[in-house]
C-alpha cells in the first residue's frame, strides 16, 4: 500500500538516529570527538544536510510517487474486481455484484465458490433503495471464463420482499411477503463486466491521487462550487420567504392600518389563508436548511480532506526533519544502542506522534479546526521536545526539566517571600526596646524559662502581638538568657510554623487563580469551537496560565506537606483530569482539609 511510506519514513529515521547516536555515546565516541574540539553540532552537520535532502526527497515522493501509486492501485483493484466478481465478494462485509449487495460468512474452495452464511440484498429497478433481502446458509458460485453470466446457487434458505401496495392508505401496515427454498438460482449479468480493460483508468478525482498544484486547483474549484451553493440555497430561503405570492389587498380608501394586530384588516377566509400559507413557509424552509446542512456539510468535509491531502505532503517531509532532531540527540543523552531501550524510545515517541497527526486530521475531517492546525498539530507538540532534547545534548545535560522558571513568572506579580526571608531569623536591639512593667510584664515575670521560650518562639502562632514578645525576650534577658542562646537552640522562632503559613497564602492566591482560570476555560469550551485566531490565542494564554498556577499549586502543596510530614491534598492533577465537577468539589476539599491539617499541625506543636 502506497499510504504505509509516510508511517514508515519518520519512524525509520527516528529509530536509526537513536540507535546511530547512541551507540556512538555509549562507546565514548562523543567523549573522543570532544576531547578533539568536535562539538555536537559540528558531528551532525553532514547527517542534518542528509535529512534536509531526503526531507526534500520524502515530498516529491508523496507529491509525485504516493499519488501515481495510489491511482494506479485504486483502479487497478476496482478492474479486478469487475473481471473477477468472486474476488469482490468479501468475508463479513457487504459487497456489491452487478444489482446485487452480498455479504459472506465464509468463504472456502478454489478461488472461494463456497459461500456460507449467504446474506444479499437486492437493488431495485429505480435505485431507490432494497426491498428483497434473501438470506441462505450456503451458497456456491458457478462461472465459466467465456460465459457472460454468473451463477449463484443458494440452498436452504428464505426469501423476503416488502410489497408497496398502490394504495396509500395500505402502506402503513408495510405488508411482506416470505418463502422458503432449499435450492435457488441467481443468474447475474457479466457482460458489461466482462468487457473491462484492466488497462482502463476511470477513478481520477480522490484526493489521495493528486498532486499540490492539482489539489490546489481543485480546492479552488470546490469552493467556488460551496459559495454558489450557499449564496443559491440563501436565496432559495429568502423567495420561500416572501409574500409574492400572495395577492391580497385591503383597499385604496382605508387612511391607516392597525399594526398592534394586522390580521384583522382581514377576511376569515383570508386569515385562514395567510396562516396556512405561512405555515407552509416555515416547514419548507426547516426542511430546505436541514437538507442544505446535511449537503454542504458533505461538501466541506470533501474540502477539508483535499487540504488535509495537501498539508500532509509537507507534514512528511517537515516528519523526517523532527524526528531526527527528537531521536540524534535523544540518543545521545541515554547512551544506549542496539535494538534494546533506543526501540522502545522510538516506538513511544512515534505513538505519540502517530496518535496525536490522527486525531488531528479526525477533528479536522469533521470541521471542528483548521485543516491546517488538524495536520501540524504533531509537529507543533513534538517541536519543543526536538527544541529541547537538541538544547540538553549541545549542553552535555540530562533530561531533569526544571519548570520554575515558568512560575517565577508569577513573581512579579504576587509579592513571594524567598526562602532566606522564610528562614530569616532576626535578633532584636533590646537596647532600642522599652516596655512597660505593666501587670503582663508582673505575669510574665512569674512563669518559669520555659513558658516564656514557648511564648517567644510561638507568638506568631499564639497571636500575641510584638510588645507582648518583647516584655517576653526582656525578662529572659533579665535572667541571662540571651536570643543568640535562643537561636543557637531554634528556640527564637518557630521557622517552620512561619514557612507552612506563609507557603499558605501563596497557596489560596495560585489556587484562585487556577479556579477562576478553569471556570474561563469552562466557559470557552461551552461556546463550543473557537471560530477566530484571537480567540484560539486566547484560549491557549488561558489554558496556559491555568496549567503554570496548577503546578504551583501542587508545588506549594507538596511542600506543605514535606514540613508538616503529612500528606495534604489529593493529587490535583488526576482531579483536572476527572473533569469540570470533580475539579470543583477538590478544590473547596483541597482548601479546607488544608485549613484543618494547618490548625492540628499547630495544636500539636504547642
């Protein structure tokens, strides 16, 4: 089949540049040409200019090769079938035979005679659909190469046939008629199949057989045929519409009419008349727009397949380019040749790819995105991997990502503690310091060492104010207890408790922001596809800046936890997955179960 080079091509070269390239790491070459002053992208230099040239290749096969083979093939098959008609019967399908739809169980014997499990369905004489349906457990087909007719002799079976009766009125109890047989013999005209030149070439317009420039043409002319259509189906509508029709008149003499109500400058009769006609408008018009959609929504599939066809010859050869770029330095990071791990990278990846250029063209065929989009769509996921596998290997790194550089984006505008201001614990000038010897500072005199430890380390999380602590500090001072002494035993504050609460608020600010991000994106795919570039941008910045928040969130959350030693969330990530309502109903969860860890983390610390 010509189709299977462009699933061939991309995974070829993904598989030999993983296995080339890591063979090469694995065997210290790299090591050697580096040693030497041979930079990565100096060593594939010449194997980048040999894909560039067979990514050139790759597109004047499929513009020039593909559709030559696939034309050839089509027609070559369908002369076959008409020559040899027990060929065109398939197992469990139905297959048409001169007037005939047969459908086989199985089929057995020299060149499949025997039939089993014998299913046809009989085209009438006008073409408006079946109404004999014949069904027999076996069948046997009987021919001779210089006869012009094809015996088809079925045993043990029924024979069914809807009767139309002429009367109208009879139609709706749809009377039929049933027969048994144990033998019946179908004799089917072969002349006009006989007489096929297998030479012959009729199927010259699917999309899969042309070129660029006669895709090109074609889609020029298709389109034209669409506008024409929608401007004559729009005019149809608006004759259907008017009152042309209609000659009714009310009279010279009559000074004004009633609008508030203007049947009643009306006859009975004409009311009557009015409404029906009206009437008559409105379910011909609904019937005129439900045909009309039906037929160019056909015509703009058979558009989008032709600009599929077309975006798919540069999308092969644009494949051999990206998955060199995934697989060389992917090769090179792993370390490993052969047919072992290089396989199995090469076959994910190209699943990935594979699935991801399907799904596309799918969404696309059905209207629901560009054709454009539909067939880069692969290419637009993958190049940024190709972008950063080539980045990590010219640099000799591994493939750890790191993704705060995207959340430090969120840094200049949500004011965000660095983990020194956290950790910082700062002694206070007790000199600088006065305080009133008050009946707490009579209190506080009277606890004992530790008490007052206690209350200086966990004031924030007691809620005593800064005077409080300091009458606190002063009376620890008065008994030769200084705060470097407290610091040097983590007694001056409680520096986990202050990170877990301040690592809490950036918590509800990032998960605000992917709550009111996802309702938007919510709201987005309610509305249904987007229809215009600026709202496809827009939809993307949104998902963006949901997703950046999202792993914020679960960052700050696992943080949290790591401190506290407790696991506090279910993971966001499967909820989003789960969808909208799951979404909803963790995040209020999230929220509050993560107040109530807080609180008995505190309880416990006391």
């Amino acid at each position: 089949m010509p189709s299977i080079i462009p699933l061939v091509l991309p995974l070829s070269v993904l598989l030999a540049s993983i296995m080339t390239f890591g063979s090469l790491a694995e065997n210290y070459e790299f090591a050697a040409m580096k040693s030497s002053g041979i930079s990565l992208q100096r060593s594939m230099r010449t194997l980048i200019y040999f894909i560039c040239i067979l990514s050139v290749v790759a597109f004047i096969f499929a513009n020039n090769v593909i559709p030559y083979a696939e034309y050839k093939f089509i027609n070559f098959r369908r002369n076959i079938a008409q020559v040899k008609p027990a060929m065109a019967i398939a197992e469990g399908q139905f297959s048409q035979v001169g007037s005939y739809n047969i459908k086989v169980e199985k089929k057995s014997g020299d060149n499949g005679r025997y039939l089993s499990g014998v299913t046809i369905h009989k085209l009438s004489n006008t073409g408006a659909g079946s109404n004999t349906v014949i069904k027999a457990k076996k069948g046997e087909l009987v021919s001779s190469e210089n006869s012009n007719t094809l015996k088809l002799v079925l045993r043990d079976g029924n024979y069914y046939e809807d009767i139309i009766p002429k009367k109208f009125e009879d139609r709706n109890k749809v009377p039929f008629a049933k027969s048994e047989f144990k033998t019946y013999v179908i004799n089917i005209d072969l002349s006009k199949l006989n007489n096929t030149n297998l030479d012959e070439e009729q199927i010259t317009n699917t999309n899969t057989m042309l070129t660029v420039g006669e895709l090109r043409f074609t889609l020029d002319s298709l389109q034209k045929n669409y506008n024409k259509d929608m401007v004559s189906i729009a005019e149809n509508i608006n004759q259907r519409s008017s009152m042309n029709s209609t000659n009714f008149t009310t009279g010279t003499n009559i000074p004004q009419i009633n609008t508030a109500n203007i049947l009643n400058n009306f006859s009975f009769s004409d009311k009557t008349q009015i409404l029906r006609v009206a009437s008559s408008n409105v379910d011909a018009t609904n019937f005129t727009l439900e045909s009309s959609r039906f037929e160019l929504g056909d015509k703009q599939k058979n558009i989008n397949l032709h600009w599929i066809a077309l975006y798919d010859k540069f999308v092969i050869a644009f494949a051999c380019l990206l998955m060199f770029f995934i697989g060389a330095p992917l090769g090179a990071i792993i370390r490993k040749g052969g047919l072992g791990l290089p396989i199995v990278f090469a076959i994910l990846i190209f699943i990935i790819f594979h699935f991801i250029n399907t799904f596309g063209k799918k969404v696309a065929q059905q209207d629901e995105i560009a054709p454009f989009l539909g067939c880069w769509m692969s290419s637009f996921v993958l190049g940024p991997l190709a972008i950063l596998l080539t980045k990590r290997a010219t640099e000799d790194r591994g493939v750890s990502i790191n993704l705060d550089w995207i959340t430090d984006i969120y840094k200049r505008f949500i004011p965000t503690k660095t983990e020194e201001e956290l950790t910082e614990q700062p002694v206070i000038n007790m000199e600088q310091v006065t305080v009133e010897k008050d009946t707490d500072w009579e209190k506080l005199n009277g606890y004992d060492n530790d008490v007052l430890i206690k209350i200086v380390k966990d004031a924030k999380q007691f809620g005593y104010k800064d005077d409080y602590r300091n009458k606190a500090l002063k009376v620890l001072e008065s008994r030769n207890i200084t705060q470097e002494e407290l610091l040097l035993t983590n007694n001056l504050y409680n520096v986990d408790y202050n990170k877990v609460e301040e690592l809490n608020k950036q918590y509800k600010i990032y998960s605000k922001i992917t709550f009111v991000t996802y309702l938007i994106l919510f709201g987005i795919s309610s509305l249904g596809k987007p229809e215009t570039i600026i709202s496809i941008i827009l939809a993307f910045v949104v998902a963006g800046v949901f997703y950046t928040a999202l792993f914020k969130s679960q960052q700050l959350l696992d943080e949290i936890g790591t401190i506290m030693d407790k696991k506090v969330d279910l993971n966001i990530y499967l909820v989003v997955a789960a969808g909208f309502p799951f979404f909803i109903l963790f995040y209020f969860y999230n929220r509050s179960y993560l107040k109530e860890v807080i609180s008995e983390y505190s309880k416990s610390t006391n």
